[in-house]
C-alpha cells in the first residue's frame, strides 16, 4: 500500500495530496531565462523600440509557419482583433464560430459591430463541427474563426476546402498550440488565410503577455499595419518579451514530446470505465497540449459535481479545472445567430474539464498521480459531495 493510497482520506477531507510538492510551476525559471534579462540589462535592449530580438523571433515564425507577413502583437486577444480588422469584419457583417470557444473571440467579432454566428462542436473531440459550417453561412458571412482547443484539432483540411469553395477567409486560432502541431503533415497555422498566437503567462511559448498574427497575403498585413501604426505601434509586444520567447525556441520539440507522453500516459492509465473520457484526435494530426481536454460523467463518480471534482483534485496538487463556458449560455441571445440546438455545445459547458500543461511534462509520473488521486476520490465520493465550500 503506497503513502497516498485510495484507502487514505482525500486531501480535500484532511488527508495528505497526492502530489506532496504541490502543482508544478509555469513559467519554468532556468539558466536560459536568467542569461535572457543578464544580457538584456547589459545591452539595454530591453528599453529598444525594435532590436534583433524582435528581428529574430519574426525570422523564426517565419520558417516554423511558412508565412511572409509576421505581426508581433500584445495579446492573443488582439491579435485576433486585428485578424479580423485585417479581413475588413465589420457592421453588419457575421463570423462563423464554435459555441464552445474562447469568450474574447465572440467579444471581439461584437466590438466589429458584426454578429458571431454559433454551429455546434463534435461530442467527441470538442472541436468545432465542421459538417455544420456550410449549414451557417449566409450572404453576411465575412469570416470562419475556427480553435484548436484542449489538446484536439480541427479538421482543417476539410474546413479549407469549403472555405475555398465558398470564397470565404478563415482565421485560425492557434493560442493553445506551439508550431510542434501538425494536421495531416502541415503545421497548424499555415491553413488559415491568417492564423493567431498567443504567448500569455499561462501558455506553452510565453512572456508574460504578447501575441502575433502569421499571414501570406499582403493585403490583410497592410490593412493590419494601417490601422496599428499610430505614430507608434497600438498593440506592441516588447523586445524585452521578444527575447524572452527566442530563449524558448530550442526547448519547444522537448516540452511538446514530454506533453504527448503525459497525455497519452493518462488517457492509457483512465481505460474506459471511469468518469473521465478525452476529446478524441484528429485523424492525420499531431496534438498538442495546452490543456488536456476530458469529458466529466458526473453519474460515474456518484454524482460529484464537476466544480467539486475539480476542487478534489486540486487540492491532490492535480491542476484540474472546469473548462469553457459555453457562449450561448453567457451571452443575450440578440447577440448572435446560431444554428441548430448546440447539443453539443450546451454538453461541454456542463462537463468539460480541462488539466493544464505543466503537470503533462511530467510524463508515465502524471498518469500514475493522477490515477492514484481519481482513485482517491472516487472512493470517498459519496462523502465529498455533501462538503461545503466558499
């Protein structure tokens, strides 16, 4: 019997975690990053406007995506604005999106003046549904804005080709993957007429904040360009945060492949009779992980409700977490146009959880945790759903 065995209490209720040590920190501090800011001070690039580092993160993404026009930004969130001002979204103009997706996608396509217009995901990979797209376009329809989420992929080449059929532009959401993503042999990123990054605290390439917008037509870059330059840049990433992120490059082929042994650890260790069951793969794809994407049976785990499940393996040391809100159960119907009855969609906001990155790098040891954990609590399941917490 291990110290942390399912027979002791969860750490929820008084017993020791599961992970002694606690959750496992992101951003890593190392030498790499140290030697970033002892080299930046030295040189005073780091209160340069545009300096190699810039340069040199630009050239990189340039090779890694195969896109000519590379616009380093301050978010993931405008950069996707700016991908949308870049395809000329405006008033009255409509964005097809998933109903499951990033809650600033949705705000965005609004603060444009144009209508998102919702289909439904795939109950199996979480991914937008893409045998529901052609159902959603109209006359109005200016863009597809289109996520990988939660460790699945979206099956771009189908989604390519109807939107070449139709003539319509497709924005690809690349925030939760790193160049390390592949969909049937080419790297996610270079099917989109413009593609978004996002570099944030919490992301797998990160500084904190920043973000870029990847293209290969001249115009969207211009219009971009046009309305950024105020004198200065609008939405600026930092050459500071540029060095921070070319100190990470060499580390992106490692991290990724400890992910997908983390991932595919877990998902052998869970089998098929517990209450969690991963989004499935693309086929043709290689995944990547940002969050490791579940669905929750709530009635497999005597019915634990999510939000406490979660809170149960957190305090294991396990980051595991509730994932998206749905967009049409947060936002006044007037908003938006959808199509159909997002089954799927509404499903996901109930049952989604998504466990974050850092703990995957871990690799056969998650699996064992975070089997020994579920264990843990779905033994004592019955007493954790009558706790009571603030």
């Amino acid at each position: 019997m291990s110290e942390n065995s399912p027979t002791e209490k969860p750490a929820l209720l008084g017993g020791a975690p599961v992970v002694s040590e606690g959750p496992s920190p992101w951003p890593i501090s190392d030498e790499a990053i140290a030697n970033v800011f002892a080299r930046l001070q030295s040189s005073g690039a780091w209160g340069q406007y545009h300096a190699e580092h810039t340069q040199d993160l630009i050239s990189n993404f340039r090779q890694q995506y195969q896109a000519e026009q590379i616009i380093l930004t301050s978010s993931g969130t405008s950069a996707v604005e700016l991908a949308l001002r870049g395809l000329n979204v405006s008033q009255d103009d409509e964005v097809i999106l998933a109903a499951y997706d990033f809650k600033a996608n949705f705000t965005n396509v609004v603060l444009l003046g144009a209508t998102p217009v919702l289909v439904d995901i795939d109950r199996e990979s979480g991914q937008l549904d893409v045998d529901q797209v052609a159902a959603a376009i109209s006359s109005k329809t200016k863009a597809i804005l289109t996520s990988h989420l939660h460790g699945g992929m979206v099956d771009m080449v189908w989604l390519r080709n109807l939107a070449d059929e139709r003539d319509i532009p497709i924005i690809e959401d690349c925030c939760q993957v790193s160049s390390r993503a592949v969909i049937d042999g080419r790297v996610a990123g270079s099917f989109g007429d413009v593609a978004v990054l996002s570099f944030g605290g919490s992301k797998l390439l990160t500084s904190g904040r920043g973000g870029a917008v990847l293209t290969n037509r001249a115009d969207i870059a211009q219009r971009i360009r046009l309305y950024n330059e105020r004198g200065n840049e609008a939405y600026p990433l930092s050459e500071m945060q540029a060095a921070v992120l070319v100190s990470q490059l060499d580390q992106i082929e490692e991290r990724h492949r400890r992910r997908l042994i983390g991932a595919e650890s877990i998902t052998e260790a869970l089998g098929s009779e517990t209450c969690l069951r991963p989004f499935t793969r693309c086929p043709k794809a290689i995944s990547d992980y940002y969050k490791f994407g579940m669905w929750y049976h709530e009635t497999l785990m005597g019915g634990l409700s999510r939000d406490l499940f979660c809170r149960a393996m957190q305090a294991e040391g396990v980051p595991l977490y509730p994932g998206f809100a749905a967009l049409h159960r947060i936002h006044a119907r007037r908003r938006f146009r959808q199509v159909g009855e997002l089954e799927n969609a509404s499903y996901a906001h109930d049952s989604v959880v998504i466990l974050h990155h850092p703990f995957l790098l871990k690799g056969r040891q998650a699996a064992n945790q975070f089997r020994e954990a579920l264990d843990k609590i779905q033994e004592h399941a019955t007493i954790l759903k009558n706790v009571h917490l603030s």
